[in-house]
C-alpha cells in the first residue's frame, strides 16, 4: 500500500478519518455513511453508495419501503404488473 496516516483507536473503538480524506470523498458529515468489511487482514471502509435492489447499479433510484429500485427496475416491475392483470 501506499504512504498511510497512523491513528489511535479510542477506548470506544473509533478511529477519526482524516479530513483530507472525507474532502477528497466529498463526505458530508452527518449525511453520508460508509460500507466496512474485511479483505484478508484488512479492514476497508468505503463511501456508501445506494445501489439499486434487484440489479445492484449506481445512480437515481427511489426508495421504496427501504429499498432503492432504479427506474429500469421500475418499469420492468410496471411491465410485470401489467402481464398480471
């Protein structure tokens, strides 16, 4: 990897990302949220971006009950509903 930053965890677990990195991200506190997972013996943080329920692509969607649905999804769900009728 490439030259990191070094920070303390506090004794409630949090570690503080570096405000040149939120700005780069053009994270908003208190709005945006961030994926964690494990690779290997990594822990990897990654901006959350919505992605669509059914085909899992970024970009518009609505949210419905909870879940973002893109508008192809949308109409492919009108198209279905109308098959049903």
């Amino acid at each position: 990897m490439g030259n990191g930053v070094i920070r303390q965890v506090d004794k409630m677990g949090r570690v503080v990302i570096p405000k040149e990195f939120r700005d780069q991200l053009k994270v908003e506190n208190e709005k945006d949220s961030f994926e964690i997972f494990l690779e290997n013996d990594s822990i990897v943080l990654r901006k959350f971006q919505p992605t669509c329920v059914f085909c899992h692509r970024l970009g518009p969607s609505a949210d419905y009950a909870g879940y973002n649905v893109c508008k192809d999804c949308i109409e492919k769900l009108a198209s279905v509903l109308d098959e049903i009728k």
